[in-house]
C-alpha cells in the first residue's frame, strides 16, 4: 500500500491548529451545559432551578469584573491619550515660537539692509527733534526784543 504523505506545517497551521482546538473546546463546554441542564431538568426542577441561579450570579460577577477591567484599560487608555497631546502640543507651541523667532529676525535684518530706522532710533530721533525745537523757542524769544530795539533804532 502506498502511504498518504502528510503536508508540512506552515506557520499559519499552528494558528489553525490552536483555533480547532479552541472551537472544540468550547462546543464541548457547550454539550457539558446541555447535558447537565437536561438531567436536572429531568431529575430534580429545584436542583435545576439552583443551576440556572447560580449561573445568573456567576454570568453577573463575570460581567462586573469585565466592565471594570474594561473602564481601567479605556482610562488608561485616555491617560496615556492626553498625555501624548499635552506633548504634541507643547511641542507644536515650541514650534511656533520659534518660527516667529526666525520671521522677526529676518524682518529686522531686511528692514536694516534697507535703511529703515529701528524703533528705538526713531524715539531717540523724536527727542532730539524735541529738544531742537525747544532750543529754538528758547531763541525765537531771546532775539525777538533785539530785533524790535534794531528797528526802533533805524527809524530814529
């Protein structure tokens, strides 16, 4: 007789293979349930009765324990969530300050290439301008009356 040679294992067989094993596992535990159910349906209604009690109590411990592993995980989740867009957005902040940093810089090096004054040239300006102003006040007043007694004396 000739043997029927067996295929090699990839590995995706391994995955399959566990995922058998699982379906067979829980179909199992399900005939195990439908068996028991049915002999206590038979045999006694109270212990039946006490069966589907208890499974009630264990189906909402079950539940109670995953809900709160569920809550711990999505607040972990959301903790590490906020954790990273604090950062994204120190980081984007940090960004722009010094993009506005590198735009002022250049604007002072044009505006000085082209010989615009700076601020602060302009206010040192305006108080010279100021003060020139006052020094001719202070002039116009003083030459005023000698200029009055010169025609005074011209007309005599």
């Amino acid at each position: 007789m000739a043997r029927k040679s067996r295929p090699r294992k990839t590995a995706g067989d391994g995955a399959d293979t566990a995922q058998a094993r699982l379906l067979s596992m829980v179909h199992q535990v399900w005939l195990a349930g439908l068996g028991a159910a049915s002999r206590a349906q038979h045999g006694a209604p109270k212990v039946f009765e006490e069966l589907v009690t208890e499974g009630a109590r264990v189906h909402e411990d079950t539940r109670d324990a995953a809900e709160k592993a569920l809550r711990g995980a999505f607040g972990e989740v959301q903790s590490a969530l906020n954790s990273r867009v604090n950062k994204v957005r120190g980081e984007a902040t940090d960004a722009f300050e010094n993009l506005e940093k590198i735009f002022r810089t250049r604007v002072h090096r044009a505006l000085t290439q082209l010989g615009v004054p700076s601020a602060d040239e302009v206010g040192v300006l305006s108080k010279r301008v100021e003060a020139l102003n006052a020094s001719i006040g202070k002039l116009a007043h003083v030459r005023r009356p000698v200029q009055k007694s010169r025609a005074r004396a011209a007309t005599r």
